[in-house]
C-alpha cells in the first residue's frame, strides 16, 4: 500500500506540473504536501529551496534571456545549474548570479557550453526521469521521495539527504536505466541515525492548518 502511495506521488510529481491547465491547483496542492511531509528536509527548507529556485530564475532571467536554456534545481540550499549556455562567459555570470541569491550554500555548475537543447530531447529527459523514479519504487531498497531527480542531455543528477547504502542504490538504479548516458551524485551522506532522526522529525512536522495549496514549480 505504502509503495502504491509513493508511486503515485512520484508520477504525480512528474505529471501535474506540465498539466497544470487541465487540472484544479488544488489537487497539485494535495499531492504537494504530502510528498512535503516524507521529505528529509524541513518544512521551511523546503519552502526556501522554492524561493531560491524562482529568485534564480528571476535574476538570470532579467540579465541574460536568450543567452541559453536554464534550469535551477535547488536542494537543502545548494543549486544544481543544467541546461545550455552560449559561451564560457554566460555559465560563469550564471553561476554568479545564482550565487548571489540570499540563503545559497554553493552552486553546482552543471550547464554546458553549446545551442540549448530542442523540445524533443527536453521531453526525453523528462522520461528518463520518470523511468529512474518508477524503477527506485520498485527496487524497494530506499525511499524515492528521498532523492531528487534531475535529467540533462542523458545526465542524470541524484540530490537528497540519504545514508550511503541509499546512496548506492540510488546510484545503481539510475546507471542501470535505460537511456541514462551518465550519472552524477550530488546526495548529502547522512548517518543512519541522522537518517531516522531526521524522518521522525519530519513525520511530527504538519503544514499550519488552513494554509492555501502550494503550486508546484513547473521544472
């Protein structure tokens, strides 16, 4: 029952935000905070990596549009940058900008160097992604909810507070999905008992009641 939950939170995740004009946001809000109460970080973090996420895509934005294809993945404040810029000098302003966010930790400067990719290899990511997602439901060694997932060109990009062993299995189901050209872990090791203490705290940790449904951040 538990795995049927997660998977359908994880599809869910992947789904709702390319369909977010055929569905009510209220039904996104629910999902949402579900999957917000099984993650390792804090409410508040959470609602930080949002803000920081929107704050660097402003900030690009305004300074460098149609200088390349960017995304921004942020987790427990640390900022994952993927996509394509048009030389050497806009992935180091990039990186700059980003840097400058308040309540970024440090920036992983994934972009590289080239045109920016088409819809059709965008839409393939994306269905990399869901692969390694339903393949870590099934796998049953680690909690899915616990990684993120980011696909770029065939990279895929783990993020997450996770022990090694979770690691590892993460790691080892992405290798192991089709399509995956590379993998590339940028999880934060935790001890097992950081591990549990961090999944208790989050299981005690409740949204305040009456707080409007959080619309998810198209990726």
């Amino acid at each position: 029952m538990r795995k049927n939950l997660i998977a359908a939170l994880l599809i869910g995740a992947t789904v709702v935000p390319a369909l977010q004009g055929c569905f009510p946001v209220v039904a996104a809000g629910v999902g949402t905070g579900v999957v917000a109460t099984m993650d390792r970080r804090s409410l508040g973090t959470q609602t930080e990596d949002e803000s920081i996420e929107w704050k660097a895509e402003s900030r690009v934005g305004e300074k460098l549009k149609d200088r390349g294809h960017f995304n921004f993945t942020s987790y427990n404040r640390k900022v994952l940058l993927t996509g394509e810029a048009a030389s050497e000098e806009v992935k180091a302003e990039v990186e700059r900008i980003v840097s400058g966010v308040p309540n970024v930790l440090g920036v992983h400067n994934e972009l590289v160097v080239g045109p920016s990719s088409s819809l059709t290899n965008r839409s393939n990511d994306s269905f990399i992604t869901s692969k390694v997602k339903s393949r870590s439901v099934d796998s049953g060694k680690y909690n899915p909810l616990h990684v993120k997932v980011v696909t770029e060109a065939g990279t895929v990009f783990l993020l997450g507070l996770v022990t090694q062993a979770e690691a590892d299995s993460a790691i080892n189901v992405a290798r192991t999905t089709a399509g995956v050209k590379k993998v590339v872990p940028l999880m934060e090791i935790i001890t097992p008992a950081k591990a549990r203490e961090l999944d208790v705290a989050q299981s005690n940790e409740k949204p305040a009641s009456g707080s409007a449904p959080v619309e998810p951040r198209a990726q």
